[in-house]
C-alpha cells in the first residue's frame, strides 16, 4: 500500500480516493472499534476489527494495489489471524499488527528492497504514520494553516495527555490532585476518556487508510538545499518538523519534573503522605505505568532525533533530549525501587523477577539512546548495542538458578520467618520444581510451618530422583542439588 520502505527522502500521499472519503472510512472504523473495545474485553473483537481494516484499507486504496502480490498480502493476513482466532494474548497481537503491516508493505509495493529498508517501513508505519492524521484531516477541508497548527501543537498535547493519563495511574498522590478539578456538571455530560479513544483510533488507523509513497530517486538531495527546503514549504509543515519537537520536549519535561519531585519526596525522601495514601500504595501502583511511560518516551526520542533529522542540529533540542532522557532513567530507577518495595511484602516470583530484568534493560536502553545522540551514531548501532545487551542478559540469565533464589528468599522473607509481609506459599513453592528442596528444608525446622509441607517435599525429591535415574536427564545443576542432598543426610545421619 505505500513504498514506505524506501529510503527516498522524497515523500507524497498516495491520493487514490478523495481525502474526505478516506476519513469517512476512519471514522467509520472508529465507531466500529467503539462498539468492539471500549469499556469490553478484547477477544475475536480483535480479529474482526482487524478484518474491517483490510476492508476499508482496500476500499480506500484499490487503483494502489499490485495484482501480482495481492494473493501474498492475503496470506499474510490469514496467517497473522490465525493465532488471534486460536487466543487473543500479547504474542497474538503482535503477530497480528506485523501482518498487517507487512502486508500492506508488500501488496502495495512489489519492487525488492532490503530487509533494513522493510523495518524502517514497519517503524514509520506505526510510529510516525499515526501522527500523520493530525495534519492530514483538516486538509480534508481546505484548511492548511488549521493543519499546520495542529501538527505543532496536537503532537505534544496528545502524547502529553497520555503521559499524563500513565502518571495519574502510577501515583495516588496526582490522582488526588486530579479529583481536586471538579469539571462540573457540564464537563461530566462528555466522556474525555471516549473523546481520546475516538481520536486514538482514528490515528492508529489512518496509516492504512491514507497511504504514503516515497518517491524513487538516485541519489538523495542535500536535506537543507535550496530544492528540499522548497519541498518542505510547498507540502506544508513537516510532521514531527524541529518546532513541534521543541515544544513536545519542553512540555514533556515540565510533566515528568512534576512526578520525578513526587517521587524524589516521598519514595526516595520518605517524606510524610497524604492521610488517605499508604505508602505501599503509592510504591506499588507505579511500577508497570511508568515503564511505559519510559518506553513510549524513547520511541519517540528515537523518532524525534533521527538521524538526519531536523531536530538533530539544534543544541537545544539536544540538551532538553538529555534532561529528558535523564528524568526517565531516574524514573525507571524508582520503578525498581518500587518493586523491590512490593516484593519485601509479598515476595517473590518469576515475573517478578523478570519485571526487575526488564527495568533494567529499558534503562540500559535508555542510556544507549542518550550515547547514540551524543557520540552521533546510527541507528544500526544503537539497534546492535541492544541486541548486545540484551544477549548478554539472556546468556547471564541462563545461569542463574532462579529458582532456588525465588524459594530461597521467600521462605527467608516469610512472615513465619521473619515475622512481616506474607505468610509462606508452599503451594508456589511446590511448583518451583527440585531446585527448592533446599530453601523447603529450611522451611520444615519451623515450627509453626504447614503440615502439608512435607508431602509436597517427599515429590520433589521424588521427581528429582527419578530425574537423575537416567544419564540423559543429567545437569550439573541437578547434580549440585544431589550433592546437597547427600550432605545433609549424611549429616542428619552421622
């Protein structure tokens, strides 16, 4: 549907239907995602939405498509439904959302291009074609200088207003501070919550419906010459241009100083809360929202301070890019402090666990962004430093006996223990596998311990054993295990 993967600095829309239509089509699909997914639990409503898209995709687009590769496009589709009618889960809808995506890459633009050059496509497709909507409706009606001041001004109120939301969800304290703007009897007759989903939506969906090509040049004109600055002028203001990134970095800042000094006072300073808030409430509801908050700030750091870009000469722009970036890894940080808050109460788990890995890899990625600006790297390199990190990650993980940890510190941290936060789970325990005999054994010499207990330990050294039967089931870690169990019997014996 559009050649979005070319590298062409040149880019047009792609007018097959009038610009109204198409913004019929989105509206209509907006009313339709109303009707599926709001305020409703998502489930085959996701395949039929997604079945809805092609169709109005298609209807806007027709005279675009390539003959040759529409039977591709649509196996692509069927293939990235079939997960999605199986189970609607996280995985699932990924691979639904890159279906579509590639399909619409691929039907609309059958020239071979490289695999980086599809990426890119994919990436503008949903990070920057979104924001494009905010320009392109108001052409719908003749109205350009309309258009230009909403792209300067929508971007930051809109990504602002979503910040905002995330902020008002991770901390009790702007809740309360929210409430205190009673909007009135009017204000209360109009959802803001729906209003935002109908806008959302038509922006998600937009990139589909109104299709943009970048043209196929030899070589690439120089980005500040007299020919590109007279593009930019004659196709109005650029999307996501210097002036709107100006002003979305320094509204951006003021709204994330607001939190880091909520945070610095009363989860770094312990400072006294309201009456009404708990301080584990306040620890615990943060955690996950400022994540992604965290992650929605640095795709669009990445976006806004592309290389080449024209954001990426301003010192300004740089320098409100580092305060920025500073503020979110000082907020990933107390995520961490947030969660590690959470799990002295009610201990730990697996996803808890991975919880504190991932933090750690959004700050590491953040960090690495910052680097990529300030030692003026590509984005190939930002993208191996990751891949880097994250193996590293993996490979380190890999050898780490979670498990035991997990058992070891929650039967340490039990309120039979250590007489606070939660009393001992032997059924989780149990489901830990052999690796939490040891941490078991501790747990049976108290006294006020669950009888059942030792039921649940006789078949995990059951299934252990049966495990080390055989020399193929053999691991030096199971074999470690072994060791350990042998001493102790000895001991208990002798």
């Amino acid at each position: 549907m559009t050649s979005i993967a070319s590298p062409a600095p040149d880019t047009q829309s792609v007018e097959i239907a009038p610009r109204w239509f198409k913004l019929a089509i989105a509206l209509v699909l907006a009313a339709l995602a109303d009707w599926l997914f709001y305020g409703e639990r998502v489930g085959i409503s996701v395949v039929v939405f997604a079945i809805a898209l092609v169709l109005g995709s298609l209807l806007a687009n027709f005279a675009a498509l390539s003959r040759s590769r529409a039977a591709l496009g649509a196996v692509v589709i069927v293939a990235g439904l079939v997960p999605a009618v199986e189970e609607v889960n996280a995985a699932s809808l990924v691979i639904l959302i890159l279906a579509l995506g590639i399909a619409l890459i691929v039907t609309i633009d059958p020239a071979p291009v490289r695999l980086g050059e599809r990426a890119a496509a994919l990436l503008d497709l949903f990070l920057v074609g979104p924001f494009r909507f905010f320009r392109d409706a108001p052409r719908a009606f003749h109205l350009p200088a309309l258009a230009s001041g909403l792209v300067v001004w929508l971007v930051p109120a809109l990504l602002g207003t979503i910040f905002i939301c995330l902020f008002v969800a991770a901390n009790p304290v702007l809740e309360k501070w929210i409430q205190l703007f009673n909007p009135g009897e009017v204000a209360s007759q109009v959802s803001v919550g729906r209003t935002l989903f109908w806008i959302v939506a038509m922006a998600l969906v937009w990139p589909f419906i109104h299709l943009w090509r970048r043209a196929m040049v030899a070589s690439s004109p120089d980005p500040d010459g007299p020919d590109a600055q007279t593009a930019a002028r004659s196709s109005g203001i650029a999307l996501l241009g210097a002036p709107t990134i100006l002003r979305s970095l320094i509204l951006f800042n003021l709204l994330f100083a607001v939190q880091t000094a909520l945070d610095a006072a009363y989860l770094w300073g312990n400072a006294t809360l309201p009456a009404d808030v708990t301080y584990a409430s306040y620890a615990h509801r943060g955690a996950y929202p400022l994540i992604a908050t965290a992650l929605l700030a640095a795709g669009f750091v990445l976006v806004a301070m592309r290389p080449g870009g024209p954001a990426e000469k301003s010192s300004v722009i740089r320098w409100l890019v580092y305060l920025w970036v500073a503020q979110n890894v000082m907020m990933v940080a107390s995520s961490i402090l947030r969660l590690d808050i959470y799990v002295q109460i009610y201990l730990l788990t697996y996803w808890r666990i991975a919880a504190f890995i991932w933090m750690m890899l959004v700050a590491i990625g953040l960090l690495l962004i910052l680097a990529r600006i300030a030692l003026n790297r590509s984005n190939e390199w930002l993208i191996r430093a990751n891949l880097i990190t994250l193996t590293a990650v993996i490979y380190v993980s890999s050898l780490v006996n979670f498990a035991s940890i997990i058992a070891d510190y929650n039967v340490s941290h039990s309120r039979e223990v250590s007489g606070k936060g939660v009393q001992m789970d032997t059924y989780y325990l149990s489901q830990l596998g052999p690796q939490a005999l040891p941490a078991m054994e501790k747990a049976m010499q108290i006294q006020t311990v669950e009888s059942h207990l030792v039921s649940r330990r006789d078949s995990l050294l059951d299934e252990h054993r049966r495990d080390m039967v055989s020399w193929r089931t053999w691991g030096f870690r199971s074999w470690r295990l072994q060791h350990y169990l042998d001493t102790q019997k000895n001991a208990a014996t002798g």
